[in-house]
C-alpha cells in the first residue's frame, strides 16, 4: 500500500479536525471565562510566582500555549501587563501546555472517548440555542471537547501502519543514527510543524500518535517535543509583528526562554532520557525505547518535567532576560508616537479584553488630544512668524491624526460589537463611541483656534497683555479639565465619580461668562482693535465648547450619555 496524495491530504484533514476542536473549545473557555478575565489580570503582581500561576491555570483552560501567548502579548500590547509580569505568565504557559500530553496520553490512548463523542455533542448541542450567551459558550466547549477526541482519533487512523505501510520510514531510516544531527534534525522537524499548524499542542497529538504507532522512536520524539517549544515561541512572534514594542518584547522574551531550555536540554539529552526510561522499567515494567505503547506517557513525563525545571532555573532571572529583550528590541521613538498602539493586535475571543484594550487607546487618545492645548497656547505668545508657521503645521498635523484615530478606533469597536456582549459590556462600547467622537471634536476645535489666530496675524494689532493673560487663565482651567478627564479615562470606569469634573466644568463656564462681560464693556469703551475682539472672543468662545466636549467624555465614563431607556428598565 502506497502513501499516496489522498493520504497526505487525510493526514491534514484529521490534524485540521483536531485543531478545530480545539479552537471551539478554547474560544468556549474564553467567553465563559470572559467577565473574569479583567478580574485575574487585576490580581496578577510582579510577583512572578503569582504569574507562573496564572500562565499555568490559563494554559491548562485553553488548551494551547500559543493561545496563552497570544493572549499575553496581546495583554502587553493593551498595556494590562507589563513585561516582566508577562514572562512570568509565559513561563507559566509553558507547564501548562503539558496538561494537553497528559489528557491525550491518558484519556486519548487508553479510554474510547471518541466512542461517546458524539452523545456528547447531542447534550452540547442544544446549548447552542440558549438564549443566554454563558450557556452557549459552555454548549461550545462541550462540543470542541467532543471534537478534539473525535479528531484525535481520526489522526490515529490517518497516521500510517509501520508494519503493513514500511516505505514511509525509508527517508527517515538515513537519519535515525546519526547522534546529535539525528536529534537535531528532529528539534527542526518539531519546529517547523508547529510553525505550519500554529499550535504546539496539535504537534504534540500528532507527535503522541506517530510515537504511540511506532512511526518514530523515544528520543527523536523526544527531539520534536523540544522542537515544539521553539516553534510555539513563532506563533507569539507572529502575533507581535502588528503589536507596539511592549508586545514583541514579550515575544522575544518567550524565544529566550525556549531556546535556552532547548540548549540545556541537549547537553543532558541522553541523561534525561536513559532516566525516564529506569523510571518507567522499574515502576512500570516498560521501556519506552522498546515498547511504542509505553511512548505517551514517558513523552509526557518529559515534557513535564522539562518545563518544570527549565522554569524552576530562570524564574529568578525574569529581570534580567526583560533587561535583555529591552536592549536587544530597542524602540524607534518618536515614529511610534503617532499610531495605535493598543489596539493593533487582532481582536481576541473575549469581548471584554477588547474594551479593555480600546480604553487604553481612548486614554492614549485623550493624552495626545491634550497636547494641542500647548500648542494653541504657545501660537498666543509667539511673535515670530517662523515660530508661528511651525506651530499651524503641528496644529494641522495632530487634528489629522485625531480624526484617523476616530476612526480607526471606532473601526475596531464595531467589530467588537458583532460578538457576544454582555449588558455592561455594551453599555460600556456606546460610551466608548461617544468619547471618541467628543475628542475628535475637540482636535477640531483646537485647529479651529489655530485658524482664528492665523486670521488675526493678517492683521497687525496683536492681543493685549490683558486678553492673552486672560486667556492663558482660560487654558489653565481645560487643562486642568483635562486632568480630571484623563485620570476618568485611566480608571475603571464603574469607579469613576463626576463630582470633580462637575465643579471644572462650572469653572470654566464661570470664566467664560466673566470674560463675555468685560469684553463686551471694552468693545464698548473702543479699547481693542476690531480683528483683535474677534478673534478673542473666537477663542474663548471656542474653550468653554471644549470644556463641554471634556464633560461629555467624563460622562461617556460612567456611561450616563449612553444610556437609554431601556437600560434604565434593566438597571
């Protein structure tokens, strides 16, 4: 019997059913865990024992590494983590991907479970029509439980018979005996299989399966195991190529570590190995090397117990490789001033994580948004034209960016919007359309100002000592607006009380007010030039409607502008 295309192409099919299992599942995971996930970020410290924890629980959930990994440099690139509390979570991630060698070894080889795959579908699949989204999500990963094992067992059949199929191994019989190269070459194999199905864990079944058939021996299998922790590290780096410098720090961070477990490793390679095998013969009467079936487990206990010891000796070096990665992925300063930072990773499986990260962009957003206040207060003083055209140019140019942002943020908002959100979570994604739309004004009104002062420069009065004094109080009090309004922005939102943004906003209204008064009574007294009133009642005119934008944002904050009349019924 030849191995031909169409087993090639069953090959890659039962991996692929394996994998969408897994997929469903994970993602299942993740939206019944969704609410909580803010809540396990929260309680995670630089402690990197509490973040080996919680890499190791996340995994263990999931099912999948990569998923962690991606996860974590997703919550580096919302800034919910910083980069040594994210390789401890990785470090984490790396023990708990073995739960998945555990399950497959134990459950996968010597319990049937596919034989009652399918009446667990049947009690799954029911779930799927709740009209609630936490029963759906548990429907799901009942189902991609099912599916897994279903895939699992159609890898089994798809992988080819040795001993009726023998010509399969004739290209791998020339490399079996070639020491160090035989295992290196094997460490590529696992590698490169990772990389081309994005998962360590469906390497790791198929390796499990291929091992268990007696398609490869002990320790090359052993070899591909250390292959997959090097390839899973791609599927992060993968991830972080549209991430900001935090993201593919942690990336990098997650490549060192894997590579050094996998130096170490070859240097105790036949040690390790000759010790599991004692093991096994001793309290198990099977030598992995001479019975396939006994493959699973020994594979199993190795790549546990490689994880364990590989982070047991770097846990204590987590500042060092973060100093490492920050010198070795140096950033490009001001070019990455200028972009989304937070937000540029795909949308995650959880709705909640993506407002998470859309609210530190939105705070990054209002700090940038800020900035034209400065700038609108130095086009006041300044007399130079040279200075003058400098400023217009870097008005226009951020007014530019705000409306880009708007947009690209409320892009990314809609999208979020088609998943499963909870009451809260909606209520919490139209504030966030509002505040965006309110600092995108506010840009606006900034180069509004800009334009009023350039008008005036036509003209050769300039503002008196007391309208630009006044006017520089007016600044004060935005920007002290905008102080409130940013510490709003970078607090959890169901904290957030509007009585301090309240009394800036009644400020500012004061002043502007107190000034419509005397200008009016100098107006009348012939004291100002006439381009120069204009224009000066322009500006202020134009700051008590950006205090009005600065309010709403707050508001938009304890999603009090978002609310209609059927969250109050709910409420």
């Amino acid at each position: 019997m030849k191995f031909d295309f169409f087993d090639v192409l069953t090959l890659v099919g039962s991996l692929g059913f394996f994998i969408y299992g897994m997929k469903v599942m994970s993602e299942g995971i993740q939206k019944v865990a969704g609410g909580k996930m803010r809540q396990i970020l929260k309680a995670m410290t630089s402690n990197r024992f509490m973040g080996v924890l919680t890499g190791f629980l996340l995994t263990s959930l999931v099912q999948s590494s990569s998923a962690t990994t991606v996860m974590v440099v997703s919550f580096v690139n919302a800034g919910l983590l910083s980069l040594v509390e994210s390789i401890g979570v990785i470090m984490g991630a790396n023990i708990g991907t073995t739960i998945t060698a555990w399950i497959i070894s134990i459950v996968g080889f010597k319990v049937k479970i596919a034989a009652v795959a399918l009446p667990i579908i049947a009690f799954g699949f029911p779930l799927l029509f709740s009209s609630k989204n936490r029963w759906k999500s548990w429907g799901e990963v009942i189902i991609g439980f099912a599916l897994l094992f279903m895939g699992l067992e159609a890898l089994k059949g798809a992988v080819p018979d040795l001993k009726s199929n023998p010509q399969v191994l004739e290209f791998l019989s020339r490399y079996t005996d070639a020491g160090i190269l035989s295992t290196l070459l094997f460490i590529a194999i696992g590698t490169v299989l990772t990389v081309v199905v994005q998962s360590s864990s469906a390497s790791m079944a198929l390796t499990l399966v291929m091992a268990n058939q007696g398609w490869i021996s002990f320790d090359l299998a052993a070899a591909m195991v250390l292959g997959e922790n090097i390839g899973t590290t791609i599927t992060a780096n993968i991830a972080a190529l549209v991430g900001n410098i935090h993201a593919k720090r942690a990336a990098r961070a997650h490549f060192i570590f894997n590579i050094f477990g996998v130096v170490w490793m070859l240097l105790a390679f036949p040690l390790f190995l000759n010790g599991i095998d004692a093991y096994m013969t001793k309290y198990h009467n099977v030598s992995p090397f001479d019975t396939p079936e006994a493959v699973p487990v020994s594979l199993s206990i190795f790549h546990t117990t490689f994880n364990i010891i590989n982070v047991l000796l770097l846990i204590w070096f987590v500042k060092h490789i973060s100093n490492f990665v920050v010198k070795f992925v140096t950033s490009r300063g001001e070019d990455e001033e200028f972009r989304l930072e937070y937000i540029s990773t795909p949308i995650m499986s959880t709705p909640e994580i993506s407002l998470e990260e859309a609210g530190k962009e939105i705070a990054k957003f209002a700090e940038l948004t800020s900035r034209m206040s400065g700038f609108v207060q130095a086009l006041i003083v300044k007399k130079k034209v040279k200075a003058r055209v400098k400023l217009m140019k870097r008005i226009k140019k951020y007014e530019e960016i705000t409306d880009r942002v708007e947009l690209e943020i409320a892009d990314y908002l809609s999208k979020v919007s088609t998943s499963n959100l909870s009451s809260e979570s909606s209520l919490r994604l139209r504030g966030m359309l509002s505040i965006i739309n309110d600092l995108e004004r506010i840009g606006d009104l900034f180069f509004q100002m800009s334009l009023a002062i350039e008008r005036k420069n036509e003209s050769d009065a300039w503002f008196s000592d007391r309208q630009v004094k006044n006017l520089q109080e007016m600044f004060e009090l935005i920007d002290e607006a905008f102080t409130v309004m940013m510490d709003n922005l970078n607090m959890d939102y169901d904290q957030v009380s509007l009585n301090e943004a309240v009394e800036q906003e009644a400020a500012i209204n004061k002043k502007r007010d107190r000034l419509r008064k005397k200008h009016l009574k100098n107006i009348e007294k012939g004291d100002y030039d006439i381009m120069s009133g204009i224009v000066y009642s322009d500006l202020y005119n134009l700051l008590e409607r950006v205090g009005d934008h600065i309010i709403n944002v707050s508001e938009a904050v304890t999603g009090e502008l978002a609310k209609d009349e059927e969250d109050m019924v709910n409420a």
